[in-house]
C-alpha cells in the first residue's frame, strides 16, 4: 500500500434528511495491519467496511488514500453467468495476468478453499458454502493492499475457514491491510493490531489486544544466523520476540499466523532452524461452539 488510508471525520447518512449511521469518524489503517471492528447488529460496522472499501461515499468528511482494495460480504452475489473457474480466470485477467496465469490461480484459489470439485458448475447453481469460498478466492486473487471482510467466514466449513484465516495472515506478513467483521469473538483471536466497536454512531477503540485471549498465542523457539534479525515476513507476524542467545529467538505468535511464521522461517536465505513450537491452550467449549458455522 502506497501509504495510510484515512478516514476524517467522516459522517455518513442514508437520505438527505435520514439519521446518521456513523458520523465524526476518525481512523488510519496502515500497510500491514490487521484490523477487527466489533458492535451489536445494526450500528453501522458494514457501513464502516463499505466507506473503507471505497463502495460508498461520505456523507461529509474525508477518505484519503486508494490502496488496491479487495472486498467480502457476507452474502455473495452468486447468480452470475459464469462457472466458478470462468470468473476468477475472468478477474485475474481484468488484473493483468495472462490468460493461462490467471486460469492457474484461480485453480490454486479453488482448490486451498476445497472448491476445485465445483470449478465448471455454473454460479447460479451452487450452495451458499461453495459461493462464498468463490467470494474470498476472487477477493485474494489479485493480492490485494487492503482486503475487506464483512462476515466472509459466515457458511465456510471448518476447513475453509481455517484456509482464510491463514490467508489474512499470508496478506498481513506481505504487507497488505486488513480489517475484518466476524460474530464469533474467538476468529482471529490474539491476532488484531487494532480493535474498534461502533458504539452510538462513532468509533471507539478498545484497549490493546481487544477482546482476544492471550491465551491463543503459541510460542516458537528458532536459531538463525548469529546476531542476524529475523526475516522481514517473520517480523511482521509475531506478536513479540525475544532473543534469548547469539541467533536463539523465543517468539509469540498469533495461533492464525504460525503456519506463515514457519513457512517465512523455513524459506528464509539462510534457512532458520525450528527448534520447538508449543501451541496455544485449547479454548474452552463454548455453549453454542457446535451451532455457530
């Protein structure tokens, strides 16, 4: 992202006379964030996302800067006159690939989110599930600056949403910024540099680490070179790190983002050594973990 994409004062009503929805809105989203933004139903967190996004104007105020921008809702828009592969071939074109490479991506996108099997079933036809994995594929396809998620986990399978968890944090560790809606306060727990709730029309930032348990940390313990510094996408994916030796690390990192931590580790030059990870204390059951998606 070219710089910090910022809201000022931004105010924003349906109608010229209609309530306002959100109004004196201040807040920066910088290269590399991850963002969570919380509230009850109805106080204006996808309005928030749609001005973010740049899919709906201010009322009054000001959006400065135009990261290349990638958008989820919770509901896609399925009923369109393509297969699943047709279209994210389609968009990666629109984005400058060749043809043949972007019909090798949307291949790779279909197939991390278990939706290879209905790459040729035309959109119309396809479940709520399968059209929403095509949502977060044609959203990650262009690798974008900023990628917005409003509720894009709901009617995902366990392991799709696992898939997209480690996707935020493969889009994060490269740089790019994200914010994120979910009704499940455990979704990318321990993970948010920021968290914010719309409370009344404005924004408010809650303390540090939000609502998420320090508990969903894992710690990994790695050797690399003596006295070099960790791998830049490695950095940028752990919550913290301490060097307890010449090229021995103790890291924190977010249980979402280890599986990235790792891979930026392993496929360092020179590689690092992974000593020992310990993962995060399972989360106690909930009441309704079994009905939520």
């Amino acid at each position: 992202m070219q710089r910090d994409l910022r809201l000022t004062a931004v105010g924003r009503r349906y109608g010229i006379r209609g309530p306002w929805v959100l109004r004196g809105v201040d807040l920066t989203i910088a290269p590399g964030t991850l963002t969570r933004v919380e509230g009850a139903n109805g106080t204006g967190k996808s309005t928030l996302l749609r001005l973010l996004a740049r899919l709906d104007a201010p009322s009054e105020g000001r959006v400065t800067g135009r990261p290349r921008t990638a958008y989820v809702p919770e509901r896609f828009p399925s009923a369109l006159p393509f297969t699943p592969l047709g279209y994210l071939t389609h968009l990666g074109t629109v984005h400058g690939l060749s043809r043949g490479t972007a019909e090798r991506a949307a291949g790779t996108w279909l197939e991390r989110f278990g939706a290879a099997e209905h790459a040729g079933t035309p959109m119309a036809r396809l479940s709520k599930g399968s059209s929403q994995k095509v949502a977060v594929a044609q959203a990650l396809l262009g690798e974008p600056e900023l990628l917005v998620l409003d509720e894009a986990w709901t009617g995902l399978d366990a392991a799709a949403r696992a898939e997209l968890e480690r996707a935020v944090a493969e889009r994060t560790a490269a740089g790019g910024a994200v914010v994120f809606v979910d009704h499940d306060p455990r979704r990318l727990a321990g993970a948010p540099d920021a968290t914010y709730a719309v409370l009344d029309g404005g924004l408010e930032r809650r303390t540090a680490g939000g609502s998420s348990p320090a508990g969903r940390l894992a710690l990994v313990v790695a050797r690399g070179p003596a006295g070099g510094a960790l791998p830049p996408d490695a950095a940028r994916t752990v919550a913290s790190a301490e060097e307890t030796g010449p090229g021995s690390h103790r890291l924190a990192v977010p249980a979402s983002h280890s599986d990235v931590l790792l891979r930026a580790l392993l496929t360092a030059r020179p590689p690092w050594h992974v000593v020992s990870v310990t993962p995060p204390p399972d989360d106690p059951p909930s009441r309704d973990a079994g009905s939520r998606p």
